[in-house]
C-alpha cells in the first residue's frame, strides 16, 4: 500500500515518535509513505514531505512535528472538500494515517463515511480524547507542570505570595489535576467543576491563619467562576473548528484573590512551553506503541478505526466512537488530589 501520515490540530511531544513508529513497522509490512505537509491543508495545497528511512532517523527524542501541523478543516471552506479528495487521488493513497485529536479524528471519520481508507492515532497533551485512557503528550505536559509548580513553590514561599499557575485544558481538567497532584497544588480548578471565586479566597485564608504564608492555585484554562457562567477568553475568533482562544483565568483570579485577602498575588501562565520540547519516556514508548498499531492496522485493512490505549493494552476502537465526545477528568482522581486543598 501508498499511504499518507497527517499530523493535525495542536502539536504534542510524541507526534515524531508515531511518524518513526508507522513507517518503520509500515516498511516491514511492505507499504510506503509519503508525508502530508501541515495536517489536511497539505492535501489541499499539495504540498508534501518525503519519508524515506533517513527521514524517520532521530525522530524518537523529537519535539514538534517534521510533517508540520494547522488547524484547516477540509469541510470548512467551501472548495476545501474536494481539493482533499483530488488530492488523494493524485496522491494515488490507499490510506491516510492520521495523528490528532477531536478534529483532526472527527475529519478521518466523516471521510472513512465516505470511503476513504483511514486509521486514528489519538493526540492531545489535553488527555480528553474518549475511547482511550491516555494520549501521548499528556505525560510531558504534566511533567513540565510539575517541575514549574516546583519552582514556583520556592519564590511563592519566599515572598509570602499567592501564585495562580494556568494551565492548559480546554473542555477537561486533566493536566490541572495530574499536575496539580503531582506539584503539590493547595487548590485545582477545572472546567469540570465551575468554581466559587470566595472557596478559593477562603482556602488563601486557612492555610495564612494556619502560618502557611502561601498558596499554590493550579487552574485549567478552561476552568471558570460560577458567577461568570462560562469561559474567559481574550479573543472572540473562533477557529476552523469552531474553538475560541482561551486564557484569562489567572488574570482574573489573581485579582479577585488579591482583592479579597489582601494578599499579594500573582499568575503565570504556563501556556505553550507545556507542549514543546522532547517528550517523557513514557510518550516516547506510547507513541510507538500507537505508531506500530496503526502501521498494523492498514495492513490488516481494519480501516475507520484508531489505536487505543485501555488498560495497559493497545488495542483499535472505531473512529467514530472516539471522535465528538470529550473525555472528562475521572473524579476519583479529583477526590485523592482535593484531599490535600486548603
Ligand atoms: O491541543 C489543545 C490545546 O492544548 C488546548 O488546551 C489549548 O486551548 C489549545 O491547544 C491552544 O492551542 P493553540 O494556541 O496552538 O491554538
């Protein structure tokens, strides 16, 4: 078989690692591969990249994505749709690998519906992607959190402050919770649970009543005040996909924890850095585990389908079972990190 890879939607450490992994198992299964430049609007501007054996060498440690990546949606514009098909056929592909999240996923299974051979690969550092129970990137993610929040213990400390540490995480709190736990947050917000901006103010006061001159507050970017009601954004654009860009949370709270307690506040917002750079060991090996599968998977025709982590198991699920629905935070996980707010 000729098949495409695609890396689409936000980047995450590991996305090098899948592209080794598939044309490396791929090559051993006798396929070929070509890649495609910038997620679907490679297809649609023709523009591609070469996956020889030399191009996957030094992959494994890489951050970013040698494929590049863009949040295009071919269903979007109209024109866009065809162009993605042409260019399929140009491409004479038997298959498209492609590597993503909701969006990149929701397009591989709209044009499996329409007859295009395509298997999933899930990514997001966001962890919210159903029908798996970890994404690669997710590690790094959390363990860049951790190391900041580690750091910012010692000056938060030193200046008798209140930091609020922003955090990615759009419609799940799993970065903010897994971090949070691990960095030892006195407090988590996530979008799961709208917050009362007084608990937080209340939670400063203990731990100050009880000689803890400071406080840690970890939020998701998507976590927001029940007063407000919904997200704080800074823009109103709204992407292809229809997402608004996020971030303000830290702004506000700081303000109003300031406000409230008298105490001196501060935010940092831990944005991008928490998806560049090399991935953990632990994505390292999962995006392998992903990228072999999916090699396996086009060779075994098992199309419309996606690896999946379950268990401790690799194993395929429907695309369209893991596309449209967000994976939320595991409450029990939020449970075991609330025993130690305040
Ligand atoms: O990939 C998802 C995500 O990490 C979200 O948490 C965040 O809102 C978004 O990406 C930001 O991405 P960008 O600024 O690249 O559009």
């Amino acid at each position: 078989m000729n098949a495409g890879i695609l890396t689409g939607g936000g980047d995450c450490p590991g996305l090098n690692a899948v592209i080794r992994a598939v044309v490396k198992r791929g090559g051993q299964l006798g396929h070929t591969f070509v890649g495609i430049k910038d997620g679907w609007k490679g297809l649609i501007d023709n523009s591609l990249v070469e996956l020889t054996k030399d191009a996957i060498s030094g992959l494994l440690p890489r951050g970013g994505t040698i494929l590049g990546t863009s949040r295009t949606n071919p269903f979007k514009k109209e024109g866009d749709l065809e162009k993605t098909l042409a260019g399929i056929k140009r491409l004479s592909l038997d298959c498209l690998v492609c590597i993503g999240g909701d969006d990149t996923l929701g397009v591989a299974a709209k044009l499996f519906d329409m007859g295009i051979a395509t298997v999933g690969v899930p990514k997001t550092i966001d962890n919210d992607l159903s029908s798996t129970d970890f994404t690669f990137g997710f590690d790094t993610a959390v363990t860049i959190v951790t190391e900041a929040l580690d750091r910012l213990h010692t000056t938060t400390e030193a200046h008798h402050r209140v930091m609020v540490v922003e955090v990615m995480g759009r419609h799940a709190g799993w970065i903010a919770v897994y971090g949070g736990l691990a960095g030892g947050a006195d407090m988590i917000l996530i979008p799961e649970e709208p917050f009362d901006v007084e608990e937080v103010a209340k939670v400063v006061r203990k731990r100050k009543g009880e000689g803890k001159n400071f406080s840690i507050i970890v939020a998701a970017e998507g976590a927001y005040p029940k007063e407000v009601g919904g997200v704080i954004t800074k823009e109103k654009v709204l992407d292809a996909f229809g997402h608004v860009k996020l971030g303000g949370v830290g702004e506000f709270l700081a303000g109003e924890i300031e406000k409230r307690t008298g105490v001196e506040t501060r935010y940092v917002v831990l944005g991008h850095l928490q998806r560049g750079g090399s991935p953990t060991a632990y994505d390292r090996v999962l995006a392998t585990r992903y990228g072999v599968k999916a090699a396996e998977l086009m060779h075994e025709k098992k199309f419309g389908r996606m690896a999946a982590l379950q268990g401790n198991k690799i194993v395929d699920v429907p695309l369209k079972e893991a596309a449209g629905k967000a994976k939320t935070v595991d409450m029990e996980i939020y449970r075991i990190a609330s025993v130690f707010f305040g």
